[in-house]
C-alpha cells in the first residue's frame, strides 16, 4: 500500500513522497482533490497575467488614414489653375506651323517662337502683380477675378485673324496662369492640414502634367485639319469657367480670415477641415506670423545678399534660372517640329510620348523625394538633362549615320522631359 504525504506549503507545485498506507483510495482522493484545484488557480494566475501583453501587441493601428479627405476638394479645384498652366504649354506645340501660315508669318522662325512664348512674358507680369492682390481680395475672389484673362485670352487667340490678335490674346492668358503660379501653392498650404500639405501641394505639378498631355493629344488633328488649332484654343476657355464655377464652393484662406479680423469664419474653416483639436493652435501660429511681419515691416529685399539668407537665396534663385536654360521649355514648345526634322511621320503624336515621360518622372520625383531627399533628385534630374541635351546637339551637329542621328534626336527628347 501507498500513501502520498504531501508537503505542508502548497504553492509552488506541491512535491509528494510515496510511502506505504491501508486507506490508499482515501488519501489518494484526497491528495488529487487538494493539489488539482491549486495547480489549476496557479496556471490561470499566470495566464491571466500573460495574456493582455500579446493582446497589446496585436493591436494595429488604423490604416485607412483620411485626415486629407476634407480639403482634398478644395485643393483639387485649385489645382485646375495648373491644369490651364500646363495646358497653354502645350497648346502650340503641334499647330504652330498652321497658325503661322493661316496668320502669314510662316518661316519666320522668331515669330513662331513668340507666339508661342509670349504667355511667359505676361506670367511674369502676373505674378509680380499677384501679391497685392491676393491681400486685398482674398484667394477666393483673387480666383475667380483671374479667370478672366484666362477666358478671354483663350477667346481671343481662338479668334485671331492677324499676328497681333493671337499675341494679345497669348498675352492676357500669360497674365492669368503668373497669378496662378503664385496663387495656387499659398492657397493649398493655408487650407491643407499640415500634416498632409506636401502630399496635397504635389496635385500642382500632376495637374501641369496632366494638362500638357491634354493638350498634345488634342494637337494631333492639327496634323491633317490646318485649322485645328481654333478648336483647341476654344477648349482652352472652358477649365476657367469650371474654375470660377468651383471656387464659389471652395473655402477661403483661413489664414487671411485671420488677417483681416474674420476670427469666427477662420475658426470654422479650421475646424471643418483640419478638426476642432487643431483650431486653437492654428489661430496661435496665425497670430505668431502676423506680429513678426509687423517686427521685420523695414525688411527689405536687399537683405537676402545678407548672411545668413545669401547663400540660400542664391541657390535657390540659381536653380530656377538654370532650370529654364536647361532646355525644357525648347522641348515642351517645339518638340514636334523637332520630331519631323528628324524624320517622324506623326511629331504631334510623338509629342505625346514627351508629355507621358513628363509625366512619369513627376511621378518617380513624388516617390522618392521623401526616401532619397531633394538633393540628390535635384543633381540626377540636372546631370540627366545634361545628357539628354548633349544626345540632342550631338545628333544635330556633328556627321553621323542618318538613322543613328534620327534616333539619337528622339531618345534625347524623351528623355529630357524626366
């Protein structure tokens, strides 16, 4: 016979010495029943106690983040300034040529290069202009006021029957899109959350894009009707009344509701879009800003010479002058007549391919500006439209095979717009 003598303390698990006993069944029942129920509370404790931590772990969070999804109307309206931007880019593009000789200047190569950049002329104009402007009337109004020239300069240049016609109305479209430039970067990153404003500021340059390959696809008629290019400048006209038409929806900057003492519309703009946890510390930062613009009122523009903003000014002064001497304008205006120097049959539709491969490097730039840093994307695109320039003059200057030189040509053009 057998008897378990179990040791007086009862936790941790009890260990037991088997002797001998005459009431086997009595104390083996009574062993079972007392250590059972102890080893049983021990193991719950401990699961207990383990279990909330894997719990904790497996709790992810929320991964459909639409924090954006509020001013991404009102941004995406703003955006349609750069569609008509990249639009008036393109426009000319392929029917230069019928335009010239409609209007009687054709072969005369400086007179087709200023029909289709004096826009530039009047953007510059426009966007010196475009300050004053927007801190008296507000972006809303400073909007839907620009689309006038955009309207009537695309009318205009639609009904040309003279080279003066088509250059005012080019003129008065250049005005509108200077505006624009200035206008629609300050309203997407006043009403943007902040967390989100790079994200959302990048519809600028996908709308650009996005309207240089409308406009080059609506160019390729122009190929076989020589009187094409009337119907694409009136197309050009209706983004503007779809503009004027959506800003009486979108919101006002609250940051210039601010400004101008309309404390209670800022704070319901701030709240509808950015969340009432946000709307204090906006109304802070705007306050902040506005008290250092009273303290620096004697700034002047001399200053940026001054350490410490010399250096920074003079980079960032000499990457947007070099940007336009790097040859993409030349590309993006006058790619077609390019292509049928060298042979293509259909410049306009190879022009298209130029605005895709715009396109898709907007697209990588927007990928990896984040990951890779400004920097070094700014240095590859540069060093790439080095190469792709020298592909370009290399193909035109020097006696190489004729085909070898056709396809040098074509692959330096696309590559360029990267």
């Amino acid at each position: 016979m057998w008897v378990a003598t179990v040791l007086p303390k009862p936790a941790p698990p009890v260990l037991s010495v088997l002797t001998s006993s005459r009431n086997p069944k009595q104390n083996s029942f009574h062993f079972r029943f007392s250590y059972r129920p102890l080893n049983f509370k021990l193991s719950a404790t401990k699961q207990q106690q383990q279990l909330p931590e894997p719990k904790a772990e497996k709790k992810n969070p929320s991964s459909s983040d639409i924090g954006w999804l509020p001013a991404f109307p009102h941004v995406l309206i703003a955006s349609m300034s750069n569609f008509v931007f990249g639009y008036h880019i393109g426009v000319m593009n392929g029917p230069i040529v019928s335009v010239a000789k409609e209007l009687g200047f054709e072969g005369n190569s400086i007179l087709e290069g200023l029909v289709v950049s004096i826009f530039i002329v009047g953007a510059f104009l426009g966007s010196v202009a475009s300050g004053s402007v927007v801190d008296k009337l507000g972006c809303r109004r400073t909007f839907q006021l620009d689309t006038i020239p955009l309207i009537l300069g695309a009318l205009i240049s639609a009904q040309a029957h003279s080279l003066d016609e088509i250059l005012w109305g080019r003129f008065l479209v250049g005005l509108g899109i200077g505006v624009n430039t200035v206008l629609v970067p300050i309203y997407i990153s006043e009403v943007a959350p902040t967390k989100y404003r790079g994200s959302l500021g990048t519809l600028c340059q996908i709308g650009t894009c996005l309207g240089i390959i409308a406009s080059l696809f609506l160019d390729i008629p122009s190929e076989t009707d020589p009187h094409w290019w009337r119907t694409i400048l009136y197309i050009a006209s209706a983004p503007g009344f779809f503009l004027a038409l959506g800003m009486q929806f979108a919101v006002e900057s609250p940051r210039w509701l601010y400004k101008v003492g309309r404390l209670d519309d800022a704070k319901t703009v701030i709240r509808n879009l950015w969340g009432s946890s946000e709307v204090e510390t906006a109304i802070q930062d705007f306050q902040s800003v506005l008290e250092n613009n009273d303290v620096n009122v004697g700034s002047g523009w001399l200053e940026l010479l001054e350490e410490p903003h010399s250096r920074a000014a003079f980079i960032g002064g000499a990457l947007f002058l070099l940007q336009q001497f790097a040859g993409i304008n030349g590309v993006l205006y006058f790619s077609s007549l390019t292509f049928r120097d060298v042979g293509v049959t259909s410049g306009s539709l190879a022009s298209l391919f130029v605005g895709l491969a715009n396109f898709a490097g907007a697209l990588i730039a927007l990928y990896l500006m984040d990951k890779e840093g400004r920097q070094k994307l700014l240095i590859g695109s540069y060093l790439g439209m080095a190469v792709s320039m020298f592909l370009i003059a290399c193909a035109i200057s020097f006696p190489v095979d004729e085909e070898l030189s056709h396809n040098l040509s074509i692959l330096g053009t696309l590559i360029h717009p990267k």
